[in-house]
C-alpha cells in the first residue's frame, strides 16, 4: 500500500488529470504533452503511467551500469543516445530531467574516452607503421613475413582513430607491407632462376654422362667421365635436398652402369688371353645352377631375393667362359630371372606405396593379382612411350661418324626397354596363371 502511495504521490508531482487524460508536466524546455488516457480511475491510471516510469528508468539504470563496468565504454554510445531520444518520446510520468541529466553525463563521458582511446589507437597505429617500414632492408624473409603477420593482427586489433586520418594510415601501412612482399617476391623469383640454373647443368651432366655409359671406347669414355665427374663437383649449388639426391643418383647411375661394363670388358680380355681349361662343360652346369636359383627367387621374400640375386650376379662374373650357342642361351635365362625379380621388387614397392598401411589379408589373392597385373601394364604403357622416344631420336640421327657414339647409346637403352617390357609380360603372365588357376 506504502508503495502504490508513493507512485501515485510521483505520478501527481509530475503529470496530471485532464478531463480523462493523463498528461505530463513540462519538462527541459518541452510543453506539457499528453501520454495515455484514464481507464478505470484517475488515481489508477496515474499509478500505472508512475510504474512505466519505473521500467524506463530501470533500463537507465542498467545501461549506467554496463557503461561504468566496461572497458569498453565506447560501445554503449548510440544506445545511450537512443535512451536519451525516448526522454522526449517516453509515455509514462517521472523524474525525466533526472535520467535525462545522467544519459547526457554519461554521453560526455564516453565520447571522452572515445577521444582519449582514438589518440592511443593513433599512437599503437603509428609505432605498427614504424615496425612495418623497419622491415625495409631486412633479408630475414621468414622472421619478416612472421612479423608482418603479427602486425598485421596488432592493427586489425587496435580501434579507430579520428576519420580525417583513418585512409592516410592504412595506406601508409600498407604501402609498407606491399614493399616488403614485393621484395621478397623477387628475391624469391632470383633464387628460383639461380636454382634453375644449377639444375639445368647438372641435368647437362647428367644427359652427357648417359650418353656415353654404353660407350664401347672404354679407354676415351674414362677420361670423359672423370672429367664430368670434376665439373659435378665445381658446380657446387644448392638445391632442394630430395630435387639433389634424384640428380646424383641418376648421374651416379650412368657412371656405375659404364664403369660395372667396364670391369666385365676387363674380365672379358682377361679370359680371352688365358687358355680355355678343359673344365668349360663344368662351367656351363654351374652357370645353369645359377640360373635355376634365381629362377626359384621369385618364391622368397622380396628384400631376400633382391640380395641374393646381387649375390648371384657377382657369382656369374666368377665362373670361367662357355663355349657355343649355349652361352647366350643360359646368359639369356640368366639374366630374365633377375630381371623379374628387380621388376618385382619394384612392383611391390609400389603396391606398398599405393596401399599404405593396408594389411596382406585385406583383399581376396585375385585381387591382389589384378592388382598387380594392372599396374604392371601401366608401367609397359610407361615403358613403350619412354622406348617410341628414343626410336624417334635415332631415326632422326644422321650417319656422322661423330653420333656413332650417341647411335650405341640409344640403341642400348632401346635394347634395355625391350628387356624391360618382355619381362613385365612375363610377369603379367604368372599373375594371370594364379588368377586363373
């Protein structure tokens, strides 16, 4: 009862009853107005228009406390403008000079903090500019493109400054960032030329080395070796780690393929000049065994067979000469049965790339083998395309004494190929068997 006395005293001290509305007494300048009509009682409807007034200046209240607990005063701005609009608008009665008179305090308030927090943005704006343009002359591309991250951040953080100053800035630090990238981008077009460069001769050396690694002037082709093998080392650039080890390896790979004929044609003169002993059918049916266990290395692990067909190969180069037609024919068998086991260990290597992780039993063994029976007839599409190149190249060679060289060359790799895809349809083949059978 004390309270409705209290509201109904509020609502008489400001507002009244006029016929059978309710109005407001004049405030800040403003004429009286009307805000509602009477409904049940004048005294009623006083009361109601008193407790409405309560409500407004509870949302007051509230927003006077969000504004004095924030950092962030700056926010509350416009919704304290819109309160401070609704002073003149609002249909209640109450002490609305008071809550007008707080809201334009507050109002005073926060556009002070507005300037004081501009001039510190402008400040952090400007010390992130200086950073940004230190990075001028640095080379360090990595810590500058990190620092220039953070920056970038710092700036997206700090708040807004006066409007008249806001383009002048960004463009300021932009400009620094865009100069700093700019460089960079070119240092690192300059690095990419300077690595194309070193590529390319070692790719020269690379193409020389090959053309004369089925040279049969062994004596020449040394000496030209060496010298390649000096010019590797005078080069002396950077490049990529794995880009480098594929180079070295495939120019490494010409010479020991140049170097292991060499030893065989040493071996061979060797031979030559010494007497036939009549032991040459013993010779043959150890050749033949040999032949008959790589045949069987097919059956053992990959990792195994690989090895101890290198064993078997090192052991051929000791047994004694054979004579007649049966020479190239057990070399022949020789040769294919460590040819499918090097393919093979290839192919799986592959499968094993393709299925990483993947468990044996994961598939049904037909899969598997047409698996493997695909993939080994990508690699013959491979082999063919690699083979039609090389017999282009020789077609278009001319019969100059100076190719001779380059002429043995391709035909050697020709001949390799031809090794390679008879053996691949070899293995096709087993697989089909097992798919079949």
């Amino acid at each position: 009862m004390e309270q409705q006395d209290h509201l109904l005293a509020e609502a008489r001290r400001y507002g009244y009853i006029e016929g059978d509305q309710v109005w407001l007494r004049p405030l800040l300048d403003l004429p009286a107005r009307q805000v509602g009509q009477v409904k049940e009682s004048a005294d009623a409807s006083l009361i109601y228009f008193a407790q409405r007034f309560t409500l407004f200046r509870t949302k007051v209240e509230d927003l006077l406390q969000k504004i004095e607990e924030s950092d962030n005063k700056g926010s509350f701005l416009m919704k304290a403008l819109h309160l401070k609009e609704q002073v003149a608008s609002y249909d209640a009665l109450g002490d609305f000079e008071s809550l007008h008179r707080r809201l334009t305090e507050a109002e005073e308030s926060i556009k002070v903090t507005i300037n004081r927090n501009r001039e510190k943005n402008l400040a952090t704006k400007i010390s992130l500019i200086q950073e940004a343009e230190s990075l001028h002359d640095t080379v360090d591309w990595q810590g500058g493109s990190e620092k220039l991250k953070d920056l970038r951040q710092g700036w997206i953080k700090t708040g807004p400054v006066e409007k008249h100053l806001t383009d002048e800035l960004e463009t300021r630090f932009q400009a620094a960032v865009d100069a700093f990238f700019a460089r960079k981008k070119e240092f690192l077009a300059e690095k990419k030329a300077m690595t194309n460069r070193v590529y390319d001769q070692y790719k020269d050396l690379i193409h020389k080395s090959e053309a004369l690694q089925n040279s049969t002037d062994f004596e020449e082709t040394t000496r030209k070796l060496k010298q390649l093998q000096q010019a590797w080392k005078d080069i002396d650039g950077t490049l990529p780690r794995k880009q480098a080890n594929d180079l070295w390896t495939r120019f490494r790979a010409a010479h020991n393929h140049f170097f292991e004929r060499l030893k065989v044609h040493i071996e061979s003169k060797r031979q030559e000049q010494q007497v036939v002993a009549p032991g040459g059918e013993d010779n043959l049916s150890r050749k033949r065994a040999l032949v008959a266990e790589a045949q069987a290395l097919l059956n053992q692990p990959m990792s195994q067979a690989v090895a101890r067909a290198k064993e078997l190969q090192a052991a051929w180069k000791k047994v004694g000469p054979v004579r007649g037609e049966e020479s190239d024919r057990v070399w022949e068998q020789f040769i294919l049965a460590c040819d499918k086991v090097f393919e093979m260990s290839a192919l799986e290597h592959y499968i094993r790339k393709r299925q990483p992780g993947a468990p044996a039993e994961s598939s049904s063994p037909r899969d598997q083998a047409n698996l493997r029976i695909q993939a080994l007839r990508d690699f013959i599409k491979f082999d063919k395309q690699e083979q039609e190149v090389l017999e282009e190249n020789l077609g278009k060679l001319n019969d100059s004494p100076g190719n001779e060289a380059f002429r043995t060359m391709l035909q050697g790799k020709i001949r390799a190929f031809d090794r390679k895809i008879r053996t691949k349809n070899e293995l096709i083949a087993m697989f089909q068997q097992r798919v079949t059978g």
